[in-house]
C-alpha cells in the first residue's frame, strides 16, 4: 500500500487529521478524499433512488447535483 493511499475512485492522494502526542503523530480522522468522491457517490445513489429519469453518474456530475428539483 502506497501512502498516503490514493482514492479508488478517482486516483487522488487521500488526507487525514493527525496530531502530535510527543513520540510522533497519531491518526485522529479516517482517510478521506480531498476531492470528495465517496459523498458524491452517496449522493448520486440517493439521487437515482428517487430519480423519475436515471442518468449515468458522469453524466449528473455535469447537470449538477439534484435533477429532481
């Protein structure tokens, strides 16, 4: 594993919080992707589960977030 690990959606190294505790740094937050693809991903899945017309994800990325309003 590389690291920082790098996000499996779209390749972006991964950030976390640490914080000194006098004999090095400890991890404080999980892994997270600075470009935010696991929650556009969640969103995406809510969005299609009340979606009167599916689209690919590529495609609402583009329309925006909600193409139900």
């Amino acid at each position: 594993m590389s690291y920082p690990p790098k996000c499996k959606s779209c390749g972006a190294k991964m950030e976390a919080e640490f914080v000194d505790i006098g004999i090095g740094m400890d991890q404080v937050t999980d892994w997270e992707c600075p470009n935010n693809c696991g929650y556009l991903e969640w969103q995406y899945e809510q969005d299609m589960k009340i979606a009167k017309v599916k689209v690919s994800f590529d495609e609402w990325l583009k329309k925006g977030v909600s193409l139900n309003e």
